[in-house]
C-alpha cells in the first residue's frame, strides 16, 4: 500500500473510505462501474473507479499471475511475496484482500502460484495452480490445481499434472471451473490449447472446445474465449493440431455455449505474445474488455470495448494495463 503521512491519511480515510484519490495519469475507468487492473509505472495491483482509486498491491517484482475479483466487488484473490524473500524472482502463495476491511489474508498452503488466481463469483472459494517444489534441478515441474473453500478450509484437488492449468474461470453458480492447457494429443512444440470444464461436485474434466483463456459470462449462458484462425500456410506446422493448421499471430476473440456449442467468432486482432489474459464481462453480460498486447516490453495493452448487441468493437484505453476485472460500482 502506497505509504502517506499521517494528515494526508486521516484525510482521505474521511472523505474515501473506500478508495483513495485519483492518480494524475490516464488509467482505465469506466462510468458506473469498478475495475481490477494493473498499473506498469510502478507495477502496481488497483482498483479504479470513475474518480477514485484503491491500491492494493505495490511490488517491483511485478504481477507473474491473473489476479481476479468477486461479483460484489468485496473480495480481490491474488498472490503475494513468500514472506522474507527478497529475490527478484520470488516464490509467492495465495492471498485475499477484503476490500471493506482493506487487509490481505495469506494461505501459506498454497505456495508457488502460477497462472491464474480465480475466486468464485460469490467470494467463497478460490481456485488457483501451485508448482511443487523440484527434488532435483533435472525433474520435470508438478502443477497442482485445486480450490480452497475459505469458509471452511476444505481444500479440493481438481488435477495434478506436468502441464500447466491456465486462465481459470468460475461459472455463476459456483459449481464449476473452465480452463485451458495442452490437449493429451498435442505436437510438441505447437501453441494450440484446448478449453476443459471442472465439475467440482461430480470431479469429471470435459474438454469443450480448442482455444485458450476462457472466460464465463455473469449470466453462466456463456463462455469467451481466445480462438484461432485456420490458416493456409502448412509451414507453420507447429501450430498444427487434430489435422488442420493455424495462424501464429493471429486470433479472434469467440463466444460458445458452455457446453462448447454454438460458437461463433467476436472480433479478430494480431498479436506477438501469447493472449493469455481473459477477455472481460460487464456485469450484464452484454460487453466485453479485450486486452490486446500492445508494447510486449513495457507490458502495455490496447483494450476494446466490444458490445455483442451491436457486434462492433471500439479501442477504449490505449497503452494501459491490463484489466482484469469488472464489477458494478457501489455507493
């Protein structure tokens, strides 16, 4: 948390109780709604709203995970430093921030975070992947996936692999969790990742689809997702999968039904990272935020407002942070 002088905090604590003054650069705001984002100078975790701003995590070492936000906005689930390291490159573990009570809680069980770091629409459980500690320099790294119920403590192991579980997302009701990773059947070397959903009360894994970053719509009726384009060139065979071969740059942002049915492509972009950030729902599951990678280096981002009434795309931030998340702005 940024640090203030006494005075200074008393004020904003009195007239911000949730939030703290706006910055004076640009960072991406939204009338009549909240949004989790990241901020590259320094990097920072904030939460802004149209006239306000909340810091709620300032570390050098940047963000190396997808932290995301509860329906309410009341709970933020993210990661934090292992206490008492001072690597570059440190280990972190699982964190909460209780955005009323503005206090982070850490999970000292869930050390080694990668990827994404979801909390579950109603702010009860978290689902994240630990990497296991390495006996030896030569073995082969161990993802753990699992979700931790924060009222109760129970822990819930979804998988356990030598691939990495990516872009996690809860569906409305709680009861499941989409995510991407390398298909069983994948080419070694190819960029191509298939879509799965996690039952949490049968266990059953089903692939619905090939893409990557999903995203669950607030409504449940449907799932976003990064999709690729079929592409002509058969020289870029490292991109080839179940007999077709696709663009390597190229990608559209795709809706399907949470069964995996009725997709249809959204909008297209270019990039040359890996789009590994979701797109994002408004609240009534009628827009969408679109990250597209815009300066790899300073790890800037164009983001689109993409209505799917309308169908049409419009740039809204350009050379921002990322935003992870969106949710209704309170009084």
């Amino acid at each position: 948390m940024r640090r203030f002088n006494i005075p200074i905090a008393l004020l904003v604590a009195i007239v911000f109780p949730r939030f703290i003054q706006a910055q004076k650069y640009d960072l991406p705001r939204l009338p009549g709604a909240e949004l989790l984002v990241e901020d590259y100078q320094p990097d920072r975790l904030l939460f802004t709203a149209e006239h306000k701003t909340l810091t709620l995590q300032n570390d050098g070492m940047g963000l190396r995970w997808i932290p995301t936000i509860s329906a309410d906005g009341n709970v933020v689930a993210s990661a934090h430093r292992v206490p008492g390291d001072p690597s570059p490159a440190p280990k972190v573990m699982l964190s909460t921030y209780s955005v009323s009570d503005g206090k982070w809680t850490e999970y000292p069980d869930f050390e080694g975070v990668e990827g994404s770091v979801a909390i579950s629409p109603d702010g009860s459980k978290v689902a994240c992947v630990t990497r296991d500690k390495q006996l030896r320099l030569a073995d082969l790294p161990r993802f753990r996936f699992r979700v931790l119920n924060l009222r109760t403590g129970q822990i819930t192991v979804i998988l356990e692999s030598k691939d990495l579980p990516m872009g996690l997302s809860w569906s409305s009701n709680g009861r499941r969790i989409a995510f991407d990773m390398w298909p069983p059947d994948h080419r070694l070397g190819s960029e191509i990742r298939a879509i799965y959903v996690a039952d949490l009360e049968t266990g059953k894994i089903s692939q619905i689809g090939v893409g990557q970053s999903p995203s669950w719509s607030p409504s449940g009726e449907w799932i976003a997702y990064v999709s690729y384009i079929e592409g002509a060139d058969h020289h870029q065979d490292w991109n080839y999968y179940g007999g077709r071969y696709y663009a390597n740059n190229d990608f559209q942002i795709s809706l399907m039904s949470q069964i995996g049915t009725l997709s249809r492509a959204l909008m297209r972009f270019h990039t040359e990272v890996v789009p590994n950030l979701k797109p994002v729902w408004s609240p009534d599951s009628r827009t969408l935020l679109v990250n597209e990678s815009q300066n790899p280096d300073k790890g800037t981002f164009n983001i689109y407002m993409l209505d799917l009434i309308t169908g049409k795309a419009m740039k809204k931030f350009k050379n921002v942070g990322p935003v992870y998340a969106w949710v209704e702005a309170r009084p």
